[in-house]
C-alpha cells in the first residue's frame, strides 16, 4: 500500500509533484491492471472494452504525456489548494442539476474562439441528453460516442463477463458500376449495409442488441467496464448534414461545369458544319434563281411564238364551221318532219295495245271467275251428298239414343240415393263409436285400462260404413257422368235432323245459281276472245307501222347529227385554238414578268446571304468562346486539358460521383463515415469516459467538460483530461462515485471519492 497523499495545499518542486503523482496512481495503475487481468482470464470473441482506457491514461499522467500543462493537471488531482488563477481546472457548482445551460455556454465559448471540446457523462442516457443541447446549433459539429451494449448486468470480473455480442456479417452490394461512357450509373441497394468496426461512425443509430437476462450480481452493481465491448461515433445535428449538403452542391456544380465543355465542343462543331452547309445552300439557290432566268426567258419566247401559231389555226376553223352550218339545213329540217310522223305513228301504237290489253285482261277475269263457280259447284254438290248420308243416320240413331239417355238417368237416380244412404249409415257407426269413447275412463283412453268390449266392434263398423260410403259416392259419380254424356250424344243428333233439311235446300239451290252462272260466263268468255283477237291484229299492225317511221327518222337524225359534229368540232377546235393563243400570250407576260421577278430576288438573296454568312461567322466566334471557357473550367477543375488528355474529365466525374454517393448515403443515414474524419472536423464530442477511451484515442481537445464531475473517478477523469489542455467539471456538491463491486479494496480511495468533490473541498476559490 502507498504512502498517504500529503495534505492538500502542500507546497513543493516539480520533481516533488512527480513522485507524489507516482506514488498516488501507481497503485491505481496496479489495481486497474488486476481487475483487467481477472476479467480476460475467460477468453471471448468479442471480449468487453475493460480497464485498457484507464491504463492508459493513468500511465500517460505519470510519464507526462498530457495534451495541456502537466504540473496544473498533477496539482488538481494530488493537490488542489495550490492551485489559482485563470490557468486552474473550472470548477461549476450546480445546486438544482441544471447542467445543460452551464454545458451550451462553455461549448459556445468554445467553438466561437474555433476550439474543439471533449464532453464526458458517466452514463450514456446524461450523454445523449447534453447532446440534445446542442444538437440544433447549425455551427456545431458534435459527434456522440455509442457503447454496445448499454444496458446490462454482468457476472463478477472474478467469475465470468457477458458472452459477446455476435452479428451475422452482411454482404455489401456495390453501390455504382461504372457507365457506358466512363461516368457513374446508380442503381438502388437490395441488402443491407456491413456494421462498422469499432472505430467508425454510422449515419444512423446503432441496431439493438437482443434481449439478455438479467445475471444477479453477487454484491452490488458492476462496473461498466465489465460491459462494454465496442463504441462507435455517430454525427448529431443539423451542422453536418449542412456540410455534407454544401459539399454536395460544389461537387454537383463542379460536374455540371464539367459537363457543359462536351456540350459547347459538340455545339462548336456544330454550328461549324452548319455554317459550311448554310454557305453551299446559298450558293445552290442562287445558282437555282440564275438557271430560273434563263428558263423564265426560253419560255417567254416559245409562248410568243406559239400565239402566232395558235391564231393562224383559228383563222382556218372558222371557215371550216361556216361551211358545216350552211349544209345542216336541208337535213335537219328533213329529219325533224319525220320524227314527226315516227311520234304519230308511235301514240297511235300505243293506244292499240292499251285497248288490246283491257280485252286480254277481261277474258283472264272471265276465266277466273268461272274457275271458282266451278269450283263452289263441285263443293255444293259433295255438301248435298254428304248431309242426305249423315240425316239418314241420325234420324235412325235418334231413338235409340233417347232411350239409353232415359236409362241412365234412371241409373243416376237410384246410385245417388245409394250414396245417401251409405252416408247415413257412415254418419250412424261413427256416432256410436264417439259416444262410446265419450264413456271411456281416463285410463283407457291412455291405454291404462281394459278398453270396452264393444270398442272393437264399433271400430270395425265404422271402417266398414266408410269404405261402402266411397264404393258408392265412386258409383254415383260414374253413373252421372253416363247419363250426362247420353243427353249430350241425343240433343246433339236431334238437333242435326232439326237443322239438316234447311242445309240440304241451301246446298240444292246453290247447284242451280251456280250451273247459270257457268252458262252465262261461257258465253261471254267467247265474245271478249273475238274482241280480243281483232284489237291484237289492230296493234301489231300500228306498232309495224310506228318502227318504219321510226327507223327513217333516226336515218335522217344520224345524217344531220353527223353534219353537225363536224360543225361542232370545227368550233370547239377554233375556241381551243383562241384559247391556246390567248394562254400562250399570258405565259409568255407570265414568263417575262417572272424573268424579271427572279433577277429581282436573285439580287435580294444575293444580298441576304451575304448578311446570313457574316451573322453565322459572329455566332461561330460566340461559340468558339464559350467552348474556350468551358476548356478553361475543365483545365482549373481537372488541371489537365480536354482536347489533350480524354481522359481527364471521366476520372474527374467517377470520382466526385463516388463522394457525392458517399455523402448522399451519410444524409440518407445508409452510408458510414471514417471516424477519422468526423473526428478531425468534429467541434464536440460526447459520450462516456470508456466510449471516449475506444475511440478518441490520440485526438486532441482545447477543453474537456465533465458532466456530474461528482460522481467521475479519477480514472474516468483522466481518459479525457490527458488528452485536454483545459478541463472544466460541472457537478453537485455531495455526490459520489458508484460503489462497484470490482473496485472494492481499491487503493487510497481514489475510487470512492471524485476530483471534483475533493477539489471543491480543498480548493473553494476554484468553484463558481
């Protein structure tokens, strides 16, 4: 055991303030070193982080490797009372536990003089909670330290720790493949992303462990060192992701201005082969219009010449039509006089035929009719037959059937009165069997008792009564429907033999009225034929008579209408040539005023293409400027020509693509960032003093804030102090450190009491 710590305020050297150190944490180092040693005698995969960071930092305090003044530092931890002035540990007292405000306000002052802070909780809940504060600060960078697991219980480190925390590894997918042209194509992610070591910050929160019961301690709670096995940083707040947004935005417009040289080459190109084209266009057209001229002129003289042609023809058709006129008279009054007497001869035909045709239509109608009188004769004569038969034998069946209908009516009568009576006797049987059930006790109604002797009798009865009550209700109706039947065959043959004589004389008579119509019909049949036959002779001789008529004046119409086509010809072909003449003149006036039109827009075009050239060279020169601009861009981004080395832009593009994909995957929270780097650019960093021990490490700090100091050991103090060069503790007074069971026996109660209490013991002027 070492010497006890001398009286706090004790003055003395240098070299008395080191071997006071020493002999204060060597011990500590020794005891740290023993509860580390214990706690990885069982090996594991993933053995927890242990007392390593505490090690360390005791040993960089004796050996003098602290980032800020080593005798300030020595003096707080072993000696406070001899410490003033502004080069002094800070000392906030808190009497409500508002630690949130005093922690803005030290970390403001810090970033506002552009200095970097190391903040430390002894938990991880008091360390997500500071950070809250000043997460919303967009000029703060602040990383939080994340320990896995954070909560669990373990075994004593003299037993066993927790089993490590296995993940299963995960595959990644590349993110981009390189393009067709040498750029960057994206293309989603299908799995999910690899866990980061230890050391490496994550843009999204740390997956969660599965669930671990709880191991009862064997006395008191264990340290946290027996807990933790890894730590990662995680960025917080709105600072980064407005960087890595800014950092985004200059790399997208560095490759739109990277992108704009191909297309002002290309538009460079372009506008000279259209320049090129445009010229020889313009020379095409006013070779065109010159030809245009020549052509206007050739035509203008063939069309003069034509005119002269075309009136000198006109001049001999019309001679040619006076002749035809003067010849078509004779003829063509000659066929007009016949094609009178064809039209004549033609209605008189026609009123032949009509007259022939009513006589032919009335001797069809005779014909007809006596076909039907025939015909009505023949049915009279089969009626008068049949009915002499059919009365014969009525008037024989009539009496029989009389009697047959009285006979069964008689029959009818005496099976309806069966009926009734067989009613009645039914109606009398069942009577006696009621009156005789009315009488039976209760027992032998429910089949108790002996039933009566005469109940079997009087059941038998009845059923009997019943069946001949239906044989002759059956009978009755049978008999009935006989005798109905009968009167219906009598009054039907009476009736025929009533009415049969009257049908008989109808049908006589109709004989005699038809056999006169016949005789009547003959003979007027015989006198229209006659008729007939006369008036057909009469037409065919008129209709003869109307086709030579007819035949002569279409002879002497084919002979005018020949004279006259040769009139009309003579005619049309002088109008044509008049015509021609008159159009030959126009086109020749056509041509000569588009002669001239053409000279005129030759010298027009002349002009305009001249005017066109010098604007196509001045936007050849814009052109060409842009294109040395974008060359310049290019040149300063890439540092390498274009035109002289392809390859420069491509390589420049696939790397700004990958760090715009980079950072896109910290904003989307799917990518992680090297915690070199966060750590480098970080202003603040937050977390627990075994978090801070994993993964600063040989970072530097302007400060170290320690939130509820009272309740820090010296240990936990001196992970984050060695690597600050000024320390500031915020706490309430009469806290201690938790009383862990690994740390019992620990050596000159460093482990039990906190810098912070005794130093405001000590030292009150150093507290706030």
């Amino acid at each position: 055991m070492a010497e006890p710590t001398p009286p706090l305020g004790t003055e003395t050297g240098e070299e008395g303030w080191r071997e006071l150190v020493e002999s204060v944490y060597g011990p500590l180092t020794e005891f740290y070193e023993g509860l580390d040693a214990r706690l990885r005698e069982v090996p594991e995969d993933v053995p927890p982080v242990g007392w390593a960071p505490h090690i360390g930092a005791v040993r960089a305090l004796r050996d003098g490797r602290v980032a800020g003044d080593w005798d300030v530092l020595a003096r707080f931890l072993v000696a406070p009372g001899t410490l003033e002035g502004a080069e002094a540990p800070r000392l906030v007292h808190l009497d409500e536990g508002d630690d949130a405000q005093i922690v803005r306000d030290a970390v403001r002052e810090l970033t506002e003089a552009d200095g970097r802070a190391l903040l430390i909780a002894p938990t991880p809940e008091k360390a997500a909670e500071l950070l809250r504060g000043v997460e919303g600060d967009p000029d703060v960078f602040s990383l939080l330290i994340e320990t896995r697991p954070e909560t669990a219980e373990a075994r004593s480190v003299r037993t066993q720790a927790l089993p490590p925390v296995e993940e299963p590894p995960a595959e990644q997918e590349q993110l981009r493949d390189p393009g067709s042209n040498g750029t960057v194509e994206f293309k989603p992610l299908t799995g999910a992303l690899p866990e980061p070591e230890a050391a490496v910050t994550r843009a999204e929160p740390l997956p969660s462990l599965p669930s671990v019961e709880p191991v009862e301690p064997e006395e008191g709670p264990s340290a946290p060192e027996t807990r933790v096995r890894s730590a990662a940083l995680r960025p917080v707040g709105e600072a980064w992701r407005l960087s890595w947004q800014t950092e985004a935005r200059l790399l997208q417009r560095g490759l739109m201005s990277l992108e704009q040289w191909p297309r002002d080459a290309a538009e460079l190109q372009s506008v000279r082969a259209e320049n090129l084209r445009r010229a020889e266009q313009l020379e095409a057209e006013k070779a065109g219009l010159a030809d245009a001229i020549e052509e206007a002129r050739a035509a203008a003289a063939g069309a003069q010449e034509a005119a002269a042609d075309a009136d000198a023809e006109a001049e001999r058709l019309s001679g040619v039509q006076e002749e035809a006129e003067a010849e078509l008279e004779g003829p063509r009054a000659e066929a007009e006089r016949l094609q009178r007497a064809a039209d004549e001869a033609g209605a008189e035909a026609a009123a032949q035929t009509r007259t022939a045709d009513a006589a032919y239509a009335r001797c069809v109608q005779i014909d007809e009719r006596a076909k039907t009188a025939q015909s009505e004769l023949q049915g009279a004569r089969q009626a008068e037959a049949s009915l002499t038969d059919e009365l014969a034998r009525a008037r024989e069946a009539l009496p029989g059937a009389a009697e047959e209908a009285h006979r069964l009516t008689a029959a009818d009568a005496d099976a309806a009165a069966e009926g009734h009576a067989a009613y009645y006797r039914l109606v009398s049987a069942e009577s006696a069997l009621s009156a005789l059930r009315r009488k039976m006790t209760l027992g032998q109604r429910l089949h108790v008792a002996s039933p009566p002797s005469e109940l079997r009798g009087l059941r038998e009865e009845a059923k009997a009564r019943t069946r001949e009550a239906d044989e002759a209700a059956t009978r009755a109706r049978e008999a009935k429907e006989a005798a109905e039947h009968a009167e219906r065959v009598r009054r039907g043959l009476a009736s025929f033999v009533s009415e049969g004589g009257a049908r008989l004389k109808a049908a006589q008579e109709a004989q005699e009225r038809l056999g006169t119509e016949l005789t009547w019909l003959a003979a007027e049949r015989e006198k229209v034929g006659a008729e007939h036959q006369e008036q057909a002779r009469q037409a065919s001789e008129a209709v003869e008579r109307a086709t030579e008529a007819g035949l002569r004046a279409r002879a002497a119409h084919q002979v005018a209408q020949a004279i006259e086509e040769r009139a009309t010809a003579a005619r049309t072909s002088r109008e044509a040539a008049l015509a021609a003449a008159a159009q030959a003149r126009s086109d020749a006036e056509a041509a000569a005023a588009r002669a001239a039109e053409t000279g005129a827009e030759l010298a027009r075009r002349t002009e305009e293409a001249a005017a066109e050239i010098a604007e196509l060279e001045a936007e050849l020169e814009t052109v060409a400027a842009a294109e040395g601009r974008s060359r310049e861009n290019v040149l300063e981004i890439c540092g390498a020509d274009p035109a002289d080395d392809p390859e420069a832009v491509p390589a420049h593009q696939r790397r700004a693509m990958a760090r715009i994909e980079e950072l896109t995957g910290y904003l989307e929270g799917g990518r992680a960032a090297g915690s070199e780097v966060l750590l480098r650019t970080a202003d603040l960093v937050v977390g627990t003093p075994a978090g801070a021990g994993l993964t600063v490490r040989d970072e530097e700090f302007d400060a170290l804030i320690v939130a509820d100091a009272g309740t820090v050991t010296d240990g936990e103090f001196l992970i984050g102090a060695v690597r600050a060069r000024r320390w500031i503790l915020v706490g309430t007074a009469g806290t201690r450190p938790p009383g862990y069971r690994e740390y019992e026996g620990s050596p000159s109660g460093r482990l039990e009491l906190s810098p912070f209490e005794r130093a405001s013991t000590a030292a009150p002027g150093l507290v706030d």
